[in-house]
C-alpha cells in the first residue's frame, strides 16, 4: 500500500505521451495537450522525462527558469500564460541549457524515480509524462515508478511515414 | 608552477577514471568508421547514413563500404535498403552482413521480427552493441558508416569506448529544438574524444511541386548558424523533398534511384 501522503496522491489522472520513433512531436504534442487541458479549466502537470533531449522548457520559454526545494522535495516550474501549468524537466537543473547529459541507464533510471516520487505536483487533474524517442531505460523506470499510482494509459505519437 | 601541478592532478584522475573502461580496439578489417549522430530524434539519421554509405561506394567504386545500424530500438537500415531475413554464420561462429547495392549491412532490425519492440535496460543494450560491432565478418572496408539512434547516452558511448571513430557527422534539422539537442550531440563527442567532421542541414526547406513557392518549414538556417558557433563546416544542406521519403520508404534510397536530383 501507498503511504498516506505521497507527492503523486493530489494527481487524478496520469497520461504517458509514447512513440517509439523519434521527432515525430510527442513534446509538441503534450505542450499542445497541457495547454488544451487547462483552457478547458483542468489543473495540469508536465513531468518531461526525456534527459537527453528536453525540449518542454524551450517550448513554454522557460528554459532559464531554475528549481527550488520545499519541504516535500522539488518545486516545479509554473509556466504558462496564468502560471497555471506545472513543469519538471532534467532542462532546469543544468548549468547550462546546451550541456550535454550522457548518461548510462543506472544513472538515468535513479533520477527518473526522483522525477516521479520527489516533486511536490499538489493537486492535478492531469499530469502529462512526455518520454524519449526508443523503448528503453527511461520507459521502463518511467513506467516501473508510475504503476503503483495507475496511470491512465498512453497516447501514441506518429507520422505517416 | 601552480597550473602544472593542476594538470598533473588530471591526468592523473583520467589515468584512474580510465582504468575502468573498455579497451578501445579497431575491428578487424575496417579502416576507417564515420558515425552518423544528431542528439533529436527523426532528423534523417538513418537516410542519411544510408546515402552516404551509398555515395562513398558510388565515388569510389574501388572502395569498400559497409552500414552498421546501432539503433537497436528502432532499427530503420532493414527497411532503406530492401534487405530482410536472418544473417547466416560463418565457420567462425560470425553473423555475415546482408549485401545490397554492394553495401554490407548489419542491423538489430535482421535479428528481431519486424515489429518486435525491443525493451532492453542499457547493459543488454551495451552487449547487443558489442555483438554487432565484434561478432560480424565485415571482411575487408575502407568505410564503415554507423547509423546512431538519438540520444546522448548508452549506445553512443558503447560505440565510442570501442572502437576507434575516424569522424561524426552530425544531422540536424533548422527547427530550435532540434538544434538544443544537436549542440548536446556535438559536446557529447567532444567529452568522448572524438572528431565531429561537421553538420548536416538537413529538411532545411520546401518546394511546392505546384507553384515552386519555397517555404522554409523547420525554420531558415538555423544549422549553418549552429555551425558557426561550434566552429564546424556545413558538410551538406538537404532539402525536405518527398522523393527522399518514398524512396527510403520503398528501400530504394535516392542516390541511388535518382542520382541527379536535387536531393
């Protein structure tokens, strides 16, 4: 069983954004959807667990916003025309937006389980999980951390091609 | 002086840090190895490995050039250059490349059903790397030409902690994110100590068949700008033409289809 209080438990439903290939606009896609979301009046939550590639931080133009620590762990980013949309992504802890994360899987596998259960997201209708191209480390950690709380299920991205 | 007391501390560091990696060991037979990279996903990483790879052969029909597709998670070689089925073994227990247009080929994609995903943690994938690199009779190349997945992280380094790499290119598309991630691949090579020979501009613009307006869909030039910074050269600026996608599509990749086009 959960502990009573865990950063995910104010979070109604979990949506993974998935596609196998990449550049095919899952980023795109779950910033559009967020940004949806909350026009319809939802509170929505952006976790981006791409840690080579993020590209959410530079599609909301936040990218030089920097995280905070709070009592229940990390403070995420507010974006969005209200400051309505909450964002965690690896962008904001580099020094710089263009360092490089190369990173084996153990690496990349610890930060993600941080991702999942050490942001404070409160409550949320919807936390949208943005991934990687491939099916591998961060998909399987992803997916490992998130099925004690259910998640929804996922939207698959592709081109015609 | 203060400053070669510091460098001796770092080299002394890499020697310790280094003790722990892979030997570094060319393959048997291959004489020079370009990696096709970008960091962004969906760029053109395998089109254009597979067209350069065809290019070399056409340039220089003395030489001899084989593709190597690292991306084990989606392996797009299979399909670009028509071929299917399993490799065969060799008497030395070593999978034999499938051949086509004269270019030798290896591929997670000949090991695995079509559509068979495959779920692997890094370490499974660093031995998969290792077979395709070692466990293949590439036979005597002047050129192997690595098709990379995106990404900057297992794959990449497997590659470059084994084997010898003469140059990267890395691809880009002129789209802002894209370029994020392409930078991200270049400093990921120079961490790894291994020349970036330059970047392509690739889908860098559109021409209605129609009327011939020309739009420049992912943004105008944002790579030769890119190159700029980093100091790199533009090494090719590909247009986005659909010609390019339905040849690859079909397995019969442009170069060799239709070699005087634009593309």
């Amino acid at each position: 069983t959960l502990p009573e209080r865990t950063n995910l438990a104010g979070v109604q439903h979990i949506l993974l954004v998935l596609s196998g290939k990449g550049g095919v606009g899952k980023s795109t896609l779950s910033t559009e959807l967020a940004l949806a979301l909350r026009s319809a009046g939802k509170r929505v939550g952006i976790l981006d667990v791409d840690l080579c590639g993020p590209s959410i931080p530079r599609m909301l133009r936040v990218q030089d916003s920097a995280v905070h620590q709070c009592d229940s762990g990390w403070v995420p980013v507010f974006v969005g025309q209200d400051k309505a949309i909450s964002l965690m992504s690896i962008g904001f802890l580099l020094e710089r937006p263009d360092d490089a994360v190369v990173w084996r899987g153990p690496k990349k596998n610890a930060l993600i389980k941080q991702f999942v259960t050490d942001v404070a997201w409160g409550d949320l209708d919807f936390l949208i999980v943005d991934t990687p191209p491939g099916t591998s480390d961060e998909h399987i950690s992803t997916v490992e951390a998130l099925r004690p709380y259910k998640p929804l299920g996922a939207i698959l991205v592709t081109t015609p091609q | 002086s203060s400053s070669s007391g510091d460098e001796a501390v770092r080299d002394k560091r890499a020697r310790i840090l280094s003790r722990g990696l892979p030997k570094q060991k060319p393959i048997e037979g291959v004489k020079q190895v370009v990696v096709v990279a970008s960091g962004k996903g969906g760029v053109g990483k395998s089109t254009t490995a597979v067209n350069i790879a065809l290019a070399l052969a056409a340039n220089d029909s003395t030489k001899e050039v084989g593709l190597l597709d690292a991306d084990i998670y989606g392996p797009s070689i299979p399909k670009m250059m028509n071929l299917k089925g399993n490799p065969e073994l060799t008497p030395k227990n070593l999978m034999r490349p499938l051949k086509n247009y004269g270019i030798a080929c290896m591929s997670m994609g000949f090991l695995i059903e079509e559509t068979a995903p495959v779920v692997w943690r890094g370490l499974m994938v660093m031995s998969a790397v290792e077979k395709l690199l070692r466990q293949v009779d590439w036979g005597q190349l002047d050129y192997l030409v690595i098709d990379m997945p995106p990404g900057t992280g297992d794959v990449q380094l497997s590659v470059s902690q084994n084997i010898p790499i003469a140059g990267a290119v890395i691809v880009s598309t002129p789209q802002d994110v894209a370029l994020l991630d392409a930078h991200k691949g270049a400093e990921m090579f120079r961490k790894v100590h291994v020349p970036v020979l330059g970047l392509v501009q690739n889908m860098s613009v559109f021409q209605c068949p129609k009327c011939k307006h020309e739009t420049h869909i992912f943004g105008a030039d944002g790579v030769r700008d890119l190159a700029k910074t980093l100091e790199l050269d533009i090494l090719g600026d590909i247009p986005l033409h659909v010609n390019i996608r339905e040849t690859c599509d079909s397995g019969q990749p442009v170069v060799i289809s239709q070699p005087q086009s634009d593309a």
